[in-house]
C-alpha cells in the first residue's frame, strides 16, 4: 500500500496559494484520490466527477452536425476535457485555464488524465482567463485565429453562479456578458455550464434571455461521505 498522503505540488499564483495532493481512504478502497486546493478551499476532488462529465456529454448532445470546435473552461482534473474528447465529432478542443500551475500539472502528467488529453492531437491548452477572453469583441479564446467561432463552450471554474471563486466573476453571469460570450458560438452553438447548487430561477431567466433553448440538468452522484445521494446542476443553452 502506498502512502496515505501527498502534497504533490504545492506554488503561489494571482489568486492563492494552489496545491496538488494525493490521498487514501482505507475505508473507501485501494484508489488514489486527487484534490485541488485554492487556499484552504476545495476547487476539485477525483472522489466526485460525475458532473463533471455529463457537462461535456449533455452539453455536446445538445450540438448537432460533426468537426465540432469546442472550448472547455476551467481544467480542473481534466474531466470535462477528456469526457469531450470521447465525442468522435469533435474537431479541436481548446481547454482554457487562468492557473499556469494547472495546465503544467497536465503537460508534466502529475494527475492521471494529463496523459489522456496530450496524446489527443486534437487538444491544446490556452492560458488565460475565461471570463476576458469570453468578452472581447474581435479576439476570442483562441490565440491563433482570432474571432473564431465554436459549436460548444463548456464551463466549470465558479462552485455556481452566486458561489464564486472571486467576486470579479460576478459580472459574467449577466444578459449582458452572456450575448458577449455567445457571439463566439456558431448558429445552434451550445454553451454549457457546471453548477454545484441546485437550478437556480434568477439565473435560468438570465440563460433564457440569452438563448433561445435552455434546460437545467440535474446530475445525481453518490457521496459516500453522506453516505447518499447529492447532486449538480448542469445548465444547457442553445443560440439561434
């Protein structure tokens, strides 16, 4: 049996000291557990991903055609990103994250999927942050074709869209910062977003001002801290 913990890494950045570890649980088998911490703050738990793959696999269903061209925000453990990779359609995939720390933990392979998204060709990582690059007229989120245009933009940094890492966020969640971002989806584009708190009305009447199809998912998972079910929400919006 390896060790019960281990700091993998741990490095300052803009917004908090970021730290990698690794973890077991006797209790809860042989596995390897890998946690993210912003601080003294939770940001990703390989215990619980359920959501975070039904973000790419609902948010992609809800595309059709194939060559999809597709943004993940927020990287995380890789969840999303590797999730999104299964889809045969998808062309190129862009995975954007504000933390240089956590995409060198990919490139370098120190979590387990980091293998999974460097040897897709498809796949590039793009250091920055979402919620800028989401709102610039003209530039977008890829550096190399600027004012690109994507059939799926998949988000999951903020807990929700009231529980936010920082309160700069804040202003994405607005008619105003959602018509932005969804002038870089193509016509049926897809954006799709990772919520830890059940549907939320006020921001449901945000989604629906902005596109014109939208569904909250609720997405089930066993906790066994809880010893029971929890759940997530993801949210589904689809552009004229």
């Amino acid at each position: 049996m390896g060790l019960l913990f281990e700091e993998i890494d741990i490095q300052p950045s803009a917004i908090g000291e970021i730290s990698l570890r690794r973890r077991r649980i006797p209790a809860l088998g042989e596995r390897d557990i890998y946690e993210v911490k912003l601080g003294e703050e939770f940001l990703m738990s390989s215990m619980f991903f359920d959501a975070e793959i039904a973000l790419a696999d609902l948010g992609l269903a809800a595309v059709e055609g194939t060559d999809l061209d597709v943004v993940v925000g927020g990287l995380g453990l890789g969840y999303t990103a590797v999730a999104a990779l299964k889809d045969p359609r998808v062309n190129a995939l862009l995975i954007v994250d504000y933390l240089e720390t956590v995409i060198r933990w990919h490139q370098q392979e120190k979590v387990p999927l980091g293998r999974e998204i460097n040897a897709d060709p498809r796949s590039r990582y793009i250091q920055g942050s979402f919620f800028d690059l989401a709102v610039q007229e003209g530039a977008g989120f890829d550096p190399e074709q600027p004012g690109r245009l994507f059939d799926a933009i998949l988000l999951d940094i903020d807990h929700s869209p009231r529980a936010l890492l920082h309160q700069s966020n804040a202003s994405f969640y607005t008619v105003e910062n959602l018509s932005l971002m969804a002038r870089q989806l193509k016509s049926g584009g897809v954006f799709a977003l990772w919520s830890q708190d059940p549907p939320d009305a006020e921001f449901m009447h945000v989604m629906e001002a902005v596109f014109s199809r939208n569904e909250a998912h609720v997405v089930p998972f066993f906790n066994p801290f809880q010893n029971g079910e929890a759940t997530n929400t993801i949210y589904v919006g689809v552009r004229n």
